[in-house]
C-alpha cells in the first residue's frame, strides 16, 4: 500500500475513533458539533427551521422503533411485507451472520453483498467466476465490526443486529448500476424524487430531483456537482408513488429508495438519516418547511450508546 493510502487510511480510522469518542459522551453535542461544521453555525433544536437541524431532531428525540426495523435491510423485508407490498422486495439468495459464512458456489452469477447495519456497505458482483471472495470478505468483515450508531450518532442503528444478506443484482440491461430513484416523503406525502444515474458503488454519479408530478425543481442546488436536466418520466410513478404513501405513513420524514427494472418496481432501502442528516446539496429552507415534527418519541432510548 502507498504511503499516502496509509495515511489516508489512519487519518479516516482516527476520525472515526473521535467521533465514536464524542458520541459515547453526547449524541446530541456530536449532532452539534457536526451541524457547525457543516454549517457555520450552531443548530436550534428548540426551535429547528431547516431539513438539518429538523432531521437531527428527529435522529435524536423521535426514537420510534419501527425506524430501527425499517432502517435494518433485512428486517424492513417484514415490515414491507405486513403492508401488502412483499411483490417489491429484491430477490434473497442467502442470508449470512459472517462473511466467513459465504459460500460462493452455492450464490448465482450476479448478486450483492450488503451488510444490513449500516450504509454504502456493498458488494457488487458481476460475474461470479472473477469474482475475489477474499477482497470481499475483507471489506464485509470491516464493515460488519462497525457501529454505525457511533460512527456519526445516527441513533436508530443502535439496536439492528449485523448481519450480511445476498440479494439479485438488478440490471436495467447495460450491465451496470441501475437508475435509483429516492423518494423523499415528508408526514407521509412524497414529494420530491432524486433521481440518480451513471451511478458508482460509491454513489458518485448523475442526479436531478423532480417533484411528485415530474416537474422540475430547484430543491436541488444550482452549484451542486453531477445537477443534469430532468430525465424522462418514469412510466411506473404512479405505483412507486403509491408504494411511498403506504411505506411512509408511520414517519415524519423517510427517503424512500426505489429502482424501475423493465417495468417491475423495487424497493431498495428506507432512509431516516440521509447523509447522516448533513445535506449541504438540497435547499434547506424549502425542505425544512415541509417537515412538520412531531411530539418527541424516546421510549427506545434504552439503546443509545453509551447507555
């Protein structure tokens, strides 16, 4: 490895330990610290008027669990499928409590790795026979270590259990990622979609954000990096649209993500914490305004770090 890799890499490591340090003390003086730094300003949670400070409201005084089993990639299977919509549920091919528990031979020739605790913790597969099982589980055995509810305070992963789950790799036909389509719905409303192409593992890609009618928006930033012009409207809003109204009715605010696989709608994952509740990208009045709070929920708080 490079030195600079080695640097990098223990930089990142004692970040991370800083933070995991701060959030064992305060969850909400990490959220604080955090927003100032993002912001260049301290949050009012007495008083929270924009998406940021209203989403780390929420991380840290509306506890509901039911955030904690639809944040969980495996659990939300059972929530999804109590409301009648087990039909946009990816395929699951195994489901595994360690990366040494992986066997390949038995999994098809495309699919996806992901740890079910935690975000951007994917493995891609595009073709078994050059696929590297040790890289993986490298990865996967880092990942799965990880307390996300430390990392940066996103409190409902606290009580998820850390698993790693193999689901189909969904192929829109050009052999790579498809479109992603997250629906933001606020009170139980979908309101805007981000929809997000050319996209890497990493999430780097193409994005523009329309609103439930497919008209364009500026929530979106004009300086935002990757900002494309609208693309064409997605002949299957309508049921991704309703599928979001039934998924979201029990929150505040959830995102939503979903993928359109030659007419067929799945359901990628649902997020209370986009970015860990820093969204410098999306105009945070705009957003902030459609978010109505409700009365404070800590009955889980029996889970938070450090607790």
């Amino acid at each position: 490895m490079a030195r600079h890799e080695v640097l990098r890499t223990a930089y990142h490591g004692l970040h991370a330990n800083a933070l995991s340090a701060v959030c064992r003390v305060s969850p909400e003086l990490l959220a604080r610290l955090r927003y100032r730094a993002a912001w260049g300003r301290w949050p009012d949670f007495e008083n929270p008027t924009t998406f940021d400070e209203k989403l780390l409201w929420l991380n840290l005084r509306w506890r509901h669990p039911l955030k904690t089993e639809c944040g969980d990639k495996f659990t939300v299977r059972g929530y999804v499928e109590r409301l009648g919509l087990g039909h946009l549920l990816p395929r699951l091919h195994a489901v595994y409590e360690s990366p040494e528990s992986i066997e390949l031979a038995a999994l098809p020739d495309r699919f996806v790795l992901k740890c079910t605790h935690g975000c951007k913790c994917n493995v891609f597969c595009l073709d078994r026979m050059e696929f590297d099982l040790a890289v993986a589980r490298r990865d996967l055995s880092r990942w799965i270590r990880t307390d996300y509810a430390r990392l940066l305070g996103e409190l409902h992963y606290a009580g998820m259990t850390p698993r790693i789950i193999c689901e189909e790799f969904l192929d829109e036909g050009a052999g790579r990622l498809p479109t992603d389509y997250k629906v933001f719905c606020f009170n139980g409303r979908p309101l805007w979609i981000l929809c997000y192409t050319d996209r890497s593992p990493n999430d780097k890609g193409r994005r523009v954000v329309v609103d439930a009618n497919w008209n364009p928006t500026t929530v979106l930033r004009a300086e935002t990096p990757g900002r494309t012009p609208p693309v064409g409207r997605l002949p299957e809003l309508p049921e991704l649209l309703r599928a979001s109204e039934v998924l979201s009715a029990p929150f505040p605010f959830v995102r939503v993500d979903f993928y359109c696989i030659n007419g067929r709608v799945v359901l990628g994952e649902m997020t209370f914490t986009p970015n860990a509740c820093i969204n410098r990208d999306y105009d945070q009045h705009a957003m902030g305004r459609r978010l109505e709070l409700p009365q404070p929920w800590l009955a889980s708080a029996q889970h938070a770090p450090g607790r």
